[in-house]
C-alpha cells in the first residue's frame, strides 16, 4: 500500500486507519452490523475485521450485543455498537448568564447535564472559571459513578479565542486575555485531561453539523445569548477564517448611528436582538437580525439558517420578522428562498458540541485513545 | 501510475497531465528555463521533456529562444518561454455605462483594448448584446492580424449569472433572464468560439489572484461601478456560494431605512457607494463602504480588501473614511489591522480576469486546446 506522496504506508498507521474506519462504519450504521457486515461494507477481510474489532472491545470503544433469537436456520450472527459505558466527553460552557457542563458518551448520548445561572459579569475571570471548575468536577465524578472515562474536556467562551485556548476578547463577559485552558488545567479534577477552548458558536455549530446527517451541508449557525454569535458551515466545513475569528455577526452594524455597543462601535445587532434587548422588544429584535442575516446571505449565498441558543425557544416568535426582512433585502429571495429553522440540539447546542468535539476525536483515532489499542 | 481511485491511468492522460505540467513550468519561471532545467524542476527525463516541449512548440504555445552569445566553454542553452503568438483569449464586459472588450495572449499581454462608452439601461438586453458583437468582432479582427488565435471568449456581466450563461438578475441594467451566451454564439465573428459567461466581480477576483504571486491569499475584491458586486477568495480558491451568487455587497443593508433601491429593498449599499452616488458625496461613500466592509471581516474574518472598478482611480480618496469605520465597527481591528489596497489590475480587472480565464483554460489543459497536440 502506498500513501498519495508514494512513500509506503507504515504499518502502524495501516492499522490506525483501520482501527478508526471500522469504528466510523458501527457509529454510522443505522443498526447493529456484524463481523461479516464490516468486513463486506469496507472491503477489508474478516480475519483482519475481526482482529479489529476484538481490539475495539478490549479497548471499551466498542461492545457485542447479545444475538438475537435463532428464528430460522444458522447460527445468528452477533451484532457490534458503540460501547455506552467507555470513553466520554466533558462539554463546558461559559457564558454571560450562566454556567453550564455535560457528559456525553460515545453513542451522542448526554449522561450528565449541569446548569448554574448566575450573572458571569460579576465575578473576575479567576473566579468564574474556579466555579465552573467545581462544576466540572461534579460531572467528573458522575461519569465516574457511572463507571465512564473522561477522554478529554472542552470550553465553550463567547469570545474570540486562539489555537491554544486564550481568549482574546470576550466582549460581554469583559474578559481580555484571559488563558482559560490553562486554568482549567489547574482544577484538580480535570489536571489529568486534555483540554480545549474554543468559541461557542463555533463549537455550536459543529455540533449541529454533526447531528446533520444529509452529506456536506451549508448553513449559518446563529447563537443567540447575551451576546451573538455565529458559526459559517460551508459544503460540510467549519468555516474558521484567517485567525478563527469568523462569525461575529453580534458585532455587524444594522443601525449605524444605533445604540453603544460594548465593544465600542454603535448600532451592533446584539444591542437589538442579543438576549436582554430582545425581552425588550422583540419585533425589533427580529427585524434587526433580518437585517444582519440579509447581509449573510447577499455576501455568501447561503440558503439555510440556523437559530440556537436563546433563539432556539424563541424561534416561533422571531421568524414571520425575520423572514419579512429577508424578502425584502435578500437579492435573491425570489429565486432561491431561505430556510429558517430552530437549532436540533436547542439551547444546549454549544456544551452539547464542545462534549461532542471530545467524543469526535476519540472516534477519528481510536488507536490515540487507549494505549491498550497501541 | 495508479490514480486516487486505484484504476490504472491511460497513457493519453499521463500524457495530458505532463503537457500541463511542463507548460506551467515555463509559465511560472522567473527566466526562460532550459529543457534541461524543466526535467529538473519536474522529475521527468530529459527525453520526455524534449518530447513534451517538441509538442507545444509545434502546437504554438511554446516559443524556444535563441541561445546567448557563447561567454564561455560550452554550448549555451536555448531558453523555452511561452507563445505571445498562440492561442488568445476575448475578454468581454458588459457593464452599465461601458461596454469593453479586450485580447490577452498567452503570456498574460493585453494586445487589443476597446472601450465603448454608452449608458446601457438606455438599450433592449439584445440591442447592448448585439453592440457588444459588433466590439468583440472588432477584437478578434485585431487578433488575427497580430497572428494570434482565439481559443475562447468570456463576458462579465454586474448581475447573477447560472453556470450555462444565462444572467438571471442584473438589477442596474434592468435585465432579467437574458441568455447572453446564446445572444453571443449567435455573432457571427463569434460563432466558432467557446463562450462563457460569469458575475463581473468573480471575474476580475479572479483576474486579481492570479495578479498575486503569494501562496493561497484570503481577500475580499469588491468591484466598484454604478452597482457593486464583490469577489470572495478564500485561502486562494473563489469561494462561490450554493448557486453561484455569492458576493452581492451592494445590496448589503448600511441605512435600513434608507434610500429606495432598484432591487427593492432600501438602504443597499450601491445607493451611497455606487459610482453615481460616490461622484455626488464621496465621504458618505466611503462611510458606508466601511459600515459594509467592517460587516465582512467581522462575519468572515478577512484581512486584506481589495478595491477595484471604479474604486481604483478613487482609491485615496476612499481610504481614510473606509479605515475610520474599519476601527470603530471590526471587533477585531485592535488585534489584526486590515489592509486595504487598489486592485492591481485596476478598472479593467474584469475584463482582464474574462480574458485571463480563457488562458487559464488553455494553460491548465493544453492537450485539449489543439488537435495538433492530441
């Protein structure tokens, strides 16, 4: 076997990629498939399937199901799924008004869920982060009980944050520079797990992608909170920009001479349709972001938005005043209408994607998860 | 040779494939590279380059220099560069108050230029189609004077266009499904020509990457004549949108209940920034392209805007009012500056980028350009 560069593939790595094809092959099949139905759907060999998928069993990623009960002749072939009780991810999640943490398994299933709403405003950046610590070490300890392995655990900051979990700008939490993921680190429970720092709508975003089962979709991802984020999914990518700081669309002018924004500017859509301004006034809220989604759509072509978050509740209210702007300032609205519709994973989409940005990459590499696979 | 999909590779494209190969490898040479110094850039032996080289020069493509003067021991190499005299491509424009039509040969030399001045909206779609014939025959007339062969011709239109040529909407000239391939083919001085019809703004972002010799640069190329369309190159691919439309910064929303536009909606950026509005009040211009550009580079997390079309000549006029709103509304503007600058190609990058992606054509696959090759 030779690699694209034409250097042959070592066997480790054969293996690895084995190892992660047959897992993706049991996670995306709409039953329980066998030995035998691997072997035929990937090509590979059921001697080697096999080999595998002992591996996979002894490493808690994958479990046999008890056979059915013999209805005609043969012997009935035992059937494989994703193992419930093996390696999981810790979301987290911190926003302006709250706190949150989730434990999702490695079948997509949220284990553990904790919510603690509090105004974030309030407290330092060292001190909200010590209270979702001992959050997070309430989950840990739940997955535990539970007899689950904590793969790794992520953040969800309504900010912009770098590739190695600073966060820049929180513009509504006042955080500037604040190094999330080393402080997380320093939480007892979690010291031992990988962690990573990424921005709300984005892990949001991906979350959705992933509960999106139709091929390489392409879609704007909204989250309403406080502040407003966006995450730009295009033909079945995270579209992260220059420096992952795409989808600011909280921060797009709709009123240029509008009200003050905490980030400086004037007429920013979050100071018309973010959380507390739409209580406020929620026909202003819709029409706002009509205007700011137009703008999305005339700059990119995308024909199906996304409303999570705070929105995702709300969306009944929202979506005749938002459609009415789209109509009107969409230059292609007659030609190709925009789909509106309500987050699958609601309010809780952004710790649901951080949990399950985990349980991703424990599925991409299995062989990377468990040194008992090595 | 095996391709990706496992299959053996058939001769005749191998064959393709390395006509390409070498002909970009001149092509993209500072100097007149020698035979010898293509089979070592490219791997192959010096007998298949010979071979290769043989062919594109008999197929009028290449053009082998004569060797220099002899300064020292040794027989100094011929040097190989590409054809000014090959094939060419027909660059169109069709554009509210202008209408244009240019010959770019091989080596990316603009041989003919024609610029018709007449306002458009005052024409039928045939009427403005049939005058932009009588320009593009006039082209290729000059064309086959200088010797050169067209291999195509390419027109951008301000409006959006399906990839068989057919313009769906292009608001300021009025039109409204006008299948200006068609109208084209039917020129008599065209009819043997493969003709290809495209948004004016892809066009010249194209025309203006291929100007970049950098790597796979991120920009926004934002075309300014009486209406404003906008280019989106992402990692050095033009990113497109679902249906081909994306782009339409002028009818991005910066007054919402502003001035009336012709697409129906109300505070659209053509309105303040158009070439007509632009000549009337150029600060507000220049305020609302930066209340439009900040929305961009919030949303996609762009660095560099390239102005081009009318905004060329105006450029330092522009600047100061565009940067100003850059500051107050980019949530980002404090930690990664924007750089904006005039299209290299200036006010015919349109027309240039039409011309060039027949070139292109010719260039990314030679064997199919002539039979002579094949």
């Amino acid at each position: 076997m030779m690699n694209a560069s034409g250097s042959p593939v070592r066997q480790s790595s054969v293996r690895a990629h084995n190892l992660a094809l047959v897992l993706q092959t049991v996670a995306n099949s709409a039953d329980q498939p066998s030995r035998a139905a691997i072997a035929a759907s990937t090509g590979l060999t059921r001697a080697t399937v096999s080999a595998l998928v002992d591996d996979l069993i002894e490493g808690g990623l994958l479990v046999e199901l008890e056979p059915a009960p013999r209805t005609g002749a043969g012997r009935p072939a035992a059937g494989l799924a994703l193992a419930p009780d093996g390696p999981a991810g810790l979301g987290l999640e911190i926003n302006v008004d709250y706190l949150a943490a989730c434990v999702v398994d490695l079948t997509g299933a949220v284990r553990h869920r904790l919510v603690a709403r509090a105004d974030q405003r309030l407290l330092s950046p060292e001190a909200a982060l010590a209270e979702l610590g001992r959050l997070a070490a309430q989950a840990r300890a739940a997955a535990t009980i539970d007899g689950l392995t904590l793969a790794g655990a992520a953040l969800a900051v309504p900010g912009l944050v770098t590739p190695d979990g600073l966060v820049r700008v929180a513009p509504n939490l006042g955080w500037q520079d604040v190094d999330a993921a080393q402080a997380l680190r320093k939480v007892p429970a979690l010291a031992d797990l990988p962690v990573a720092v990424d921005n709300e709508a984005n892990l949001a975003a991906l979350g959705e992608l992933r509960a999106d089962h139709g091929g390489e979709p392409t879609f704007l991802y909204v989250s309403g909170e406080v502040g407003i984020g966006a995450g730009i999914v295009l033909d079945g990518e995270l579209y992260r920009g220059g420096r992952g700081w795409s989808g600011e669309i909280g921060h797009v002018t709709v009123f240029p001479d509008g009200r003050p924004c905490r980030c400086g500017a004037n007429g920013c859509l979050e100071q018309y349709a973010g959380q507390e301004a739409m209580a406020a006034d929620a026909d202003l809220a819709a029409a706002a972001l009509g205007i700011a989604l137009a703008a999305v759509v005339n700059l990119l072509d995308i024909d199906q938005i996304v409303l999570g978050g705070g929105y995702a509740p709300g969306f009944d209210r929202l979506r005749p005043g938002i459609e009415a702007e789209l109509r009107r300032r969409v230059l292609t609205a007659e030609l190709a209408p925009v789909t509106l519709r309500p987050a699958t994973l609601g309010a809780d989409a952004a710790m649901r994607g951080a949990a399950d940005a985990v349980i991703r990459g424990v599925r991409d590499n299995p062989a990377a998860w468990s040194g008992r696979l090595g």
